[in-house]
C-alpha cells in the first residue's frame, strides 16, 4: 500500500522461474538497472526442499541474466548472502575470502555469483553482488533469531537458544541495506563485476 502512492510504481507477482512470463516484462517495459531482491530464503528450509532453491535462486536468477542480456540491461543489483562463506573461523570475513557453502541456500548464492561473472565478462553487464548478512527489520521475516527473540520478550515466552549460545552473528538493519544500495546505484565507478559485504 506504501508503494502504490508513487504514481511509477507498478506490482506484478510472478515466479521469477517462468521465463515467459518475464520475457513479457521485459518486453513491456523499458527498463535501466534491475535489482534483484528475489529469492528463496533460508538456510534450515534448503535442507528440507533443495528444489525450490535450485529453481527460484538458481534458474530464476539466470532468467533474469539471460532476459538482461536479451534486451541489452547495463546494469544488475542482486542479493547475494553471507552463507557463501560457510562457517568461517576468521572475522570479520572480507569479500575475498574462500567460500564454502555448507548447504543449498549458500550454494545457489555461490552459483549467483558464479553466473553473474560469466554474464559479466561475456556480455558486457555491470552486475553488483550484496552478500547481505541477516537483515532484520519491520516486516521482517518471523523465523529470523532476531524477531524469536523479540517476540519471545514481549509474549514473556521462553526463547531457546542453541549451541549455548557459543557462537557469532552479523545483523544489518534493513535501513542500512536501503541506503547503501541507494549509495551504490549512484557510483560510476563500480567495477564490471562487483561483491560487496
């Protein structure tokens, strides 16, 4: 409801795994930069269904490359995620780390990545990858340790709480991740084929 006041912004809900369906997208409108925040998310669930994975992060993402390269788009945001790297024994982790997903959410990230170099040096497209890790926020989603916990404060529930507690995480407020893409839209001097933390 918040987006349809701007009289430029139009909804369309489509699994981005339907080529077609896109093709006429892109075919329908002129488009300048894609940002492609579309993705299954979450680690627990890749180990229960890998196929969605495969299709909406995998095949959906390359849908979108293929259709860019179709219709001649210069320039592509898409989520990457911290889950490429595994689980790291070094922090912070930098961008040039090796990565070593530990399950499907973190590999169909690693093969973003992956794809978007390739389209990057062959087609001639800028393509940014944001390793977002655990981003929170209003409106967030409900299964996050983050928003448990929360909701276990406020509903005077018992929070759990596993491995003891012995271990780290990074967390970005969804503001945060706005304001940086903003930031990173406006750079001309982004690299051909970029990761960011």
């Amino acid at each position: 409801k918040l987006l349809k006041k701007n009289k430029n912004f139009e909804f369309k809900k489509v699994n981005i795994k339907n080529f077609n369906f896109l093709k006429n997208i892109f075919k329908n409108n002129k488009i300048d930069i894609i940002y492609n925040l579309a993705a299954q998310a979450g680690v627990q669930y890749s180990i229960k269904n890998p196929k969605k994975y495969m299709d909406s992060n995998c095949l959906g993402f390359f849908n979108i490359l293929e259709l860019s390269r179709l219709n001649n788009i210069k320039k592509i945001f898409y989520a990457s995620s911290s889950s490429v790297y595994g689980d790291s024994k070094k922090f912070p982790v930098k961008e040039d780390f090796d990565l070593n997903p530990k399950n499907f959410y973190g590999f169909s990230k690693k093969t973003n990545e992956e794809m978007s170099a390739i389209y990057s040096r062959y087609y001639n497209i800028k393509i940014i990858g944001l390793r977002f890790f655990t981003v929170f926020g209003p409106w967030g989603r409900p299964d996050l340790v983050i928003n448990k916990l929360i909701d276990s404060f406020y509903k005077n529930k018992i929070f759990y709480l596993n491995n003891f507690g012995k271990h780290m995480r990074d967390f970005t407020y969804i503001d945060d991740v706005i304001n940086i893409i903003i930031k990173l839209s406006k750079n001309n001097k982004l690299k051909k084929n970029d990761i960011f933390n």
